[in-house]
C-alpha cells in the first residue's frame, strides 16, 4: 500500500513537471514553479505520515468525534474568514501558503462515520440511526457547498459505498442507478416519451411475473414515482442547478457543442490524451499540456500529460496503479478485527475510488467536468496532505492489527 | 453492532463494481488513444504553426550589367490585439502617422480577424520611417514589425517590359497549387514570362505554438522545415541607358520604339510612349497608382511596342521590292515613270524627277512606283488568277513574320494583320477582286497592319540580308551562378540575300543621298540606312513612322520608330531614330540642336 501510494506521488510529481516544465526553469527541485512547491509537500506529507505511524492507533478511535466536529468549526470559519480563490471561498492563507479545509474534511467525515458505525445498536433498520448518518455526511457537504466548492461537496455521495457494505438495502444502490438513467434519458429525450417507454416495460413485466395483487401495487407505485422523478428532472435541472453545470451536463451528453466555452476542456483534454497514441509523445514532449492548451493541466487535468507523454500504456499503468490500491484497501480493509478499522479502511477506497474514477471519467469526457483532483497525483499541498493522512491513519489501524 | 459477516459478499460487488470502471477507462482510452486517430489531427492543428518562408525573388540586369529590378526590404506593422494593453493611443498614432479614427477603425478590423492571431495594422512602412518607430516600439505590447521585400528600380524605365507583381489571385491560386494566399506572383511583362524562374522556391517553417499563439520553437528541431530558394537572377537583352533616352524622346507623344540587335534578335529598347515610373506600382501605392494610370486618357498601361497596330505605310516598299525581285518581276534597274500628286490610281506625295529606278524609288519613296511593283506580282502570268498570285504574296510577306505572332518571351503581343484571300472573297465576291482592287497594299495601307515591334524584325531582316532571330527579352537566365543564354532558332525569309542589297542601297540613298528623304540628318560617324513612313490616318494627322538600321555593313541595331499623329515620317520619326542609334553606336557624340528640340516637343494638343 506504502509502495502504491509512492508510487502515484512520484508520477503526479513528474507529470507536473512535465506540464508546467518551461525551459527558463529546468530544475525540477527550483523552488519558483509548481513543481518545486509540490516537492516541498511531497516531503511534509513524508514527514505527516511519520507523524501518524507513530500516534497510538487509539486516538483516531477516540478523538474521531472531537476532529471531526473540530473540522467542521474550520469549515465555518472558512466561510467567514477565508479567502477567494478562482470562484472558492475556501482558503486559509498563511503567508504563501493556501490551504483548503475542504480536502481535510474528508478524512475527519470518514472518521466519525467510523465511529459512529461501529458503536452498538446502530443499524440501517433504524430510522434515528440513519438520520444522525446522513447528518454526520451532509452537515461537511453543505458547508463545502456554500464555499461554492461543489465537487469537494458531492465528494459525500462516496460514502454510499461504506453504508452498502456495512447492510445498507442493496435496494437503494440500484435506485440510485436507475436515478441516474431516468435523469440522462429525460434530459436526452422526450419525458413524455420516456414515461411511454416505462410503461411499456411494465405491461411487459406484468406477463412474466406472479399476477398477484401485491406485486401489481408495488409495480404500479414504482411507475408512478419514476413518472413523478421524471417529470420533476426538467424542472430541477433548470431551476436547481446552475447555469454552467447545466451546460457541462449538456455538452457531455452531446445536446450543446460549443468547443471554445464549456466544451473546450473536455476536447482539449481529448485532444492532449488522444494524440499520446500508444505509447505517447515522451517525456516532456507533450504539447498540448505544456502549451496550455489544457486548462487546469497540473492540477484537476493532471491525467492528460500522462495520457499525451506516456499514451496508453503510461495511462493503463495509472489506471492500474490505482485500481490495485483500491482492491488492496479493501481487502485490507475486511481483514481487519475492528469495526472500526474496517469502516474507516471503506471509506477510504470509497472516497479514493469516488475522485479516481470521477476525474478520469471527467479527463476522458465520460462525465460532467466537476473539479476535484486526482488523488496523490494532482498538484496541490491540501489535497496531497489530506490524502495522505486520509491513507496513513488506515495504514496505522492496520499496523496495528499486525502487532496485536 | 452490525454483524461482519453477514454483508461480506458485498465486498465482491464493490471490487467487480472497481474494476468494471477501470475495464470502462482502459477501453475508453484505447480508443481514443490508438484507435481513433483524429486527435492527433486536432493536437498538429493545435500547436503547429506552418509559416512559409519566402525567398527572395531574382534581380534584373540589363545587357551592360546595370541593375534594373532589386528587393528592398519593407516592414509591415503587426499587431495581435489581445496583447495590446494600456498603449497610449495618441502618442502611438503619432508615431505611425495615422489619426485616432484610422487607429479605432484599423483595431477593429484586427480584432474582426482575430484578437489571438497577428495580422497587419499597417502595411509595408518604408525602411526610413521603420528606423525610427523601430526603437520606440517596445512601449507598445502586441505590436511588432515583420519584414517583407518589394521592388525597386534603381533607373525609373522599361516599366511594360519589366512588367509588375501583385498578389496572387483566387483563379491563379486555383490553376498552380504552389501558390497560396498573400503570394506575389508576376502579373505582366517579363515578371510574369519569367515567374517561375524569378520566385525560387518557398521555403516551410513549422514551429510549436501556445494556447495564445506564441511561438514556442521549432517542430522536431527542424527536421521538417526547407530553406527558401533563392529566384534565379535574368540578364535582358535591354539596354537601360538606350532605353531611358528613348522614353525621354517620346515623352509627350505617343507611339513607340523598338530596337533589335539584329545579328540576334535581342531587343535593345522596347518604349511605348506615354510610359509610367514602374516604382509607382509597388506595394501600397500600386492599386491606387494602377487606378490613376488605368483611368489616363493616354492609356500608359498599354504596351503600343507590342500591341498597337498600324499601316506600315512606305515602311512596307522595303518588303515589296525584295520579293519582287525574288519573284523576277522586275530588276534594280526597273523603271516607272510617276505622275506626281497627280499620278493614278496611286498618287505620289513627294516630289522628284521621274522616271524612277527601284534604288531611288525607296530613296525617294515613290508611291506610283510601288503601285506598279504590286500589279506586277499580282498580276504575273505564271499565277492561274489574281487569287494564287495573292496567296504566293502572302506566303512572302507571312515570311518576314508579319501576320504572325513572335511567341517568344513577351507575353503579349498582337499578331498585326495581313488579310487572308477569303477576307476579299467575302469582301468583293469569290473572282471579283483584282490587284487594282486591293492598290492600297501597294504602299503599305488598307487592311495591312503591324505593331512597331514586327516593323523593328523587318528592319533586322534587311540589315541581315533576309533571316531574322525572333525578336526576345531575356538574353541569359543565372541559375546558381551559371549563366544560360537563351537560344533561339534563325529564321529565314522567302528571299534570297541577293535580293535585298538594292533594298539597302535605296535605304543608304534615304540619308546619304541628294534626294534622300533622310539626308537632313545624315550623320557623318556612322553609315544609317533608313526609310520614311508617312501613314495616312482617318482620325487625325498621319502617323509619323520611320525603320532604319546601322551600320551599313554588319549592323549592330535596327530600329523602327511610330510617332502618333506627328505628321511626316522625316519630321518625328526619323530624327528620333536617328538619336537613339546614334546612342546605342556612339554613347557620346556631339548633340544635335534637334536633339533638345525632340525633348521638348509636346503632340499632346493632337490626342
């Protein structure tokens, strides 16, 4: 896991080199570039889990609670004190340092959820139980929201992961599948068309399975809440949403193409990682980031240097790199004695999983362009720290079960 | 406490729902990486920039070696208006010479182009004027100056034959792929003959650009890029000095000269009169000058040494009488007796003693003579009717390549006229037309007509005694330093050398003898053969026409000499050509008073 999580360092911390390399400035330690600068926290984030290694396992149990609600205080404060970075108000400056509360919410969200998970008498049947859950969760989301930091907001949904493996009804996971393709369907198409579509899926149902009363009310209620959802999808998408998600959604599903506005990451970032070929361009030949063709192209588009310098087969090796982590957190994670380890080791493949394959999805155009980094690899000191203790601490929990 | 085990097997859900996306992104990227292939397109369309190289376009010579055409740098003033930021504007319009409304104007339509990309705010500044905003420039961001070369000409004449480039048109674009947008191609005169042996060869220049269109260095360190070559320089056969002299004699008349060297057909001076200053039709001045020069009643635009067409009027003796003599219809001895201004059917304007040989009939330009010459061949039993004979003295005439067209390196020229047996079929009616029908011929009237440059080839063809070398431009094309002379093929007349020495003695007799029609200015140095022309014209006073060649034996140039409306082929034409042969031979020679006289002399009240 130690080897994996250097392993992606090491490559965000070249690749952005490589993005902003200019050739006034060809030392990848020059303290002036963003590379420098990433260097500098890749040694604190070193230094930061050192730190966490050697803590007693038992304070993250103990305090989980305190840090969370400590976090959640920083998060206010932001909100009141913070300052303003491209359209944020999520920053602390200290001196020439920015630092994002956001980034650290998500590991202190995922303690208490832990916490809270693991204690007694706690269980999805019941309706309190849920409740302080959602709570826990959309308190941070909410306060994220309002610093206008909407990817870092949604970051929440992840956790659904960590419920469905500790009993939440399988149900819910498949609802929320069906959501989100009654929401594409009616956006690409005619709501009335989709609501005849349904119906016709239900007579079909109706032949093949027990006529029995119960079954029909069921089927006909879940018609009529899915008619109900789709007729509201419109509404909500115009009246809920902002303008340039509206236009990110749609240009992602092809309903607006406007290459020089909303669309021009998304192409550009196909541009840089389509023309890597197979085995990409070379290190530090990569024009299209380098060039700033890609907006964002060390931070949120970090992927398509990667894609452009070290075309496919560089890219499958991240993607890989990645998906090795996130099975090897999880069977990690079910190995552990504790509940409370284990819920905590969930999280963090949820939260990992969530930003890995929302900002590839994103890079590749397979999903709306929401701003949040690509874990260990992205530049930026918050996140990279955030992560980093967000791993160290499972890392600790699972050191522990070892020496016990 | 929930119970571990009971929810285990999600842990399998989660880990195939893991892998699923990453089997999603591996496909995803496998076909935008190594299937699809367009963006790799779009990535060159992104960051490559293709600037063409241009190379420098050949130099001119003339036959002494002066330069006639050179390149001299311009500088047109680029802007890239999203770089411009915080200038200050009236200083800035001081510094170009422009006011606040060219400025606004000129901004805009840069911005209409493109706020990213460069274009021209101002074209081609002179070299002085960039000198000074050279150094004042870097106050202002986004404006900067890019070199490109114009032509420039030293010694301001032969502005027809040296001809001007413009820029490439859609059509010419579409029929030669070499050339593209914003290229310079010859538009007339040897500019256009000799195009491709002038622009050399563009060189391509791919360099990397940024998301703002900086340049950011070469693509592949260059391996892809081409040098330009340089245009091959032309040596013409013109001499500058001749050919300024000339312009200056005709200027305030029209018409035109033309001078050959005979012995190789090569044109020594080719003026139509009015000229224009050929610099007044480069770079931003020329659409405006071209316009001016376009709508000049006096027509400077056209080229008359080559496409005005006129009756060579007694010019034409010296044609008919050697194909006579081939013919054996008469002999140098032959004499007419002449009637004077009263003679018929062909009067004679000058006034001599009579009868006439054919010698003196050319000194003396006799008309009825010629008439009786003319009945002569046409009439001459050997020829079944008025038609063959016709026919046989058409081939003859055709053979001093009148009626026809040269083809050489001129690029325009007018075939001048000498009208086919069915155009008197049509005219008269088949059988009805005799050679008294058709007496105008006899002295170079009627349907005859040739340009001033077929009259010039007539003059070689009797300096060389009956063949010709198709008159041309360009004596030598320099390709990498190595001169090749332009060869051309010698041509011969239907008539034996014999057969023009009489020709030449009368023309002799025209300057050096008592009754010559020349002799006011005979020249002492040198031994001239002329002929007046006096061509009678409809619309106006007679055209003033005069042919000679010089010297006598082994001539280095021959010359014809149209001067519209100028009356007398002895009062125009004849001391014009005299000058300018003169010139050619001697370079310094004591003036003559009518030299001046010719200098000043304006017709300009007769257009």
């Amino acid at each position: 896991m130690v080897s994996l999580y250097l392993a992606l360092v090491l490559v965000g911390w070249i690749s952005i080199y490589s993005a902003i390399y200019d050739e006034n400035h060809q030392s990848i330690f020059d303290m002036s570039q963003g590379y420098g600068k990433q260097m500098v926290w890749i040694v604190t984030a070193l230094f930061l889990a050192l730190v966490i290694i050697l803590t007693d396992f038992k304070f993250f149990s103990a305090f989980a609670f305190p840090i969370y609600f400590f976090m959640i205080l920083i998060l206010i404060a932001v909100l009141i004190f913070g300052s303003t970075i491209s359209g944020s108000k999520s920053w602390f400056q200290i001196g020439s340092v920015s630092l994002q509360p956001a980034e650290f919410a998500k590991f202190a969200t995922n303690l208490a959820i832990a916490k809270y998970l693991s204690t007694l008498n706690v269980n999805f049947k019941q309706f309190k139980s849920v409740g302080k859950m959602l709570i826990i969760l959309l308190l941070p989301s909410l306060l994220i929201f309002l610093q206008n930091d909407t990817g870092s907001a949604i970051v929440y949904v992840a956790f659904i992961f960590v419920f469905y493996r500790e009993g939440m009804p399988g149900a819910i996971l498949i609802i929320g599948l069906i959501s989100v393709v009654l929401f594409i369907m009616t956006l690409l198409l005619n709501p009335v068309a989709v609501i005849i579509t349904l119906f016709v899926i239900c007579i079909l149902l109706v032949f093949f399975m027990k006529r029995n009363l119960q079954n029909l009310v069921i089927l006909f209620g879940m018609f009529l809440i899915m008619s109900a959802f789709i007729l509201s999808v419109n509404y909500a998408f115009d009246n809920a949403l902002e303008q340039h998600h509206r236009t990110r959604i749609n240009v992602l599903l092809g309903i607006e193409t406007d290459l020089k506005g909303a669309g021009y990451n998304v192409n550009q970032s196909l541009i840089a990682i389509g023309s890597g070929g197979l085995t990409g361009k070379g290190f530090l030949n990569g024009t299209q980031t380098k060039y700033n063709f890609v907006p964002e192209q060390s931070t949120d588009f970090i992927f398509c240097t990667v894609g452009e310098e070290w075309g496919f087969a560089g890219s499958i090796v991240i993607v890989g790199l990645f998906i090795a982590l996130l099975i090897r957190i999880i069977i990690v994670a079910e190995r552990q004695r504790s509940n409370f380890a284990r819920i905590y080791g969930y999280g963090v493949a949820s939260i990992l999983f969530f930003h890995f394959a929302v900002n590839i999805a994103m890079t590749l155009g397979l999903f709306p362009v929401i701003g949040i980094p690509l874990p260990f690899v992205s530049y930026g000191g918050s996140s990279l720290w955030a992560f980093t203790i967000l791993l160290f601490i499972f890392i600790k929990l699972d050191s522990y079960r070892l020496n016990a | 406490m929930i119970e571990n085990k009971a929810y285990e097997g999600r842990k399998i859900v989660i880990i195939g729902i893991i892998i699923v996306i990453g089997m999603i992104f591996a496909a995803r990227l496998f076909y935008i990486q190594v299937i699809n292939d367009k963006y790799v397109l779009s990535a060159n369309n992104n960051v490559l920039r293709y600037i063409t190289q241009y190379p420098a376009r050949g130099l001119v010579y003339d036959r002494t070696g002066k330069l006639m055409v050179f390149n001299e740098a311009a500088y047109d003033l680029m802007v890239v208006p999203k770089l411009v930021k915080n200038i200050d504007t009236l200083q800035f319009c001081r510094l170009i010479g422009i006011d606040k409304e060219a400025f606004i104007k000129k901004m805009k339509k840069a911005r209409n182009y493109s706020p990213y990309k460069a274009s021209i705010f101002e074209e081609q500044i002179s070299k002085e004027h960039y000198g000074y905003i050279e150094e004042k420039l870097f106050k202002y961001p986004g404006f900067w100056v890019q070199p490109r070369t114009l032509r420039k000409y030293p010694i301001p004449a032969a502005a027809h034959s040296l001809g001007y480039i413009g820029e490439v048109s859609p059509m010419e674009i579409e029929a030669n792929p070499y050339y593209a947008i914003g290229d310079y191609i010859g538009k007339s005169g040897i500019e256009k003959a000799y195009e491709t042996e002038l622009r050399g060869k563009k060189g391509l220049k791919i360099s990397m650009v940024d998301v703002f269109n900086r340049e950011k260095g070469s693509y592949q360190n260059g391996i892809y890029d081409t040098l330009p070559l340089a245009g091959n320089d032309l040596y013409v056969s013109l001499d500058v000095e001749l050919q300024a002299y000339g312009e200056k004699l005709m200027q305030n008349k029209k018409g035109s000269i033309v001078a050959i060297e005979p012995s190789t057909g090569e044109i020594l001076a080719l003026i139509s009169s009015p000229t224009y200053d050929p610099n007044l039709l480069i770079g931003r001045i020329r659409s405006k000058n071209y316009n001016e020069l376009y709508a000049d009643s006096l027509k400077p635009l056209f080229n008359r040494a080559l496409l005005a067409m006129y009756p060579p009027g007694s010019t034409f003796k010296t044609v008919e009488a050697p194909i006579a003599l081939q013919e054996g219809v008469v002999t140098p001895a032959t004499t007419f007796s002449c009637g004077g201004v009263t003679a018929s059917p062909i009067k004679c304007s000058h006034n001599h003693y009579s009868p006439l040989n054919l010698i003196e009939a050319i000194e003396q330009s006799c008309n009825p003579y010629y008439w009786n010459v003319f009945r002569k061949i046409i009439e001459n039993k050997k020829y079944a009717n008025t038609r063959e004979a016709y026919i046989n003295w058409k081939s003859y005439v055709n053979s001093f390549n009148l009626g026809m067209t040269f083809n050489t390196d001129l690029n325009i020229e007018r075939s001048g006229n000498v009208p086919a047996p069915e155009y008197y079929d049509k005219y008269f009616g088949k059988g009805q037309w005799r050679s008294m029908t058709i007496r105008s011929l006899s002295i170079g009237q009627g349907e005859l007509l040739v340009t001033p440059l077929q009259l010039c080839n007539v003059v070689a063809i009797i300096a060389n005694r009956g063949y010709y070398y198709p008159p041309h431009l360009v004596r030598a094309v320099s390709r990498n330093k190595v001169r090749e002379v332009k060869e051309y093929e010698k041509k011969f007349t239907k008539v034996e050398p014999g057969n023009f020495e009489p020709v030449v003695e009368g023309m002799y007799l025209a300057y050096n003898g008592s009754h010559g029609t020349a002799r006011r200015y005979k020249m002492d140095s040198i031994v001239m053969c002329g002929k007046t022309g006096t061509v009678q014209n409809p619309h106006g006073e007679n055209h003033s026409l005069f042919i000679a060649f010089a010297p006598r034996d082994n001539p280095r140039i021959a010359i014809a000499v149209v001067v519209e409306n100028a009356g007398y082929g002895s009062a125009y034409g004849t001391p014009i050509a005299t000058l300018m042969m003169a010139k050619y031979l001697l370079r310094e020679f004591e003036r003559p008073t009518y030299e001046e006289e010719m200098f000043n002399a304006s017709l300009i009240s007769r257009y």
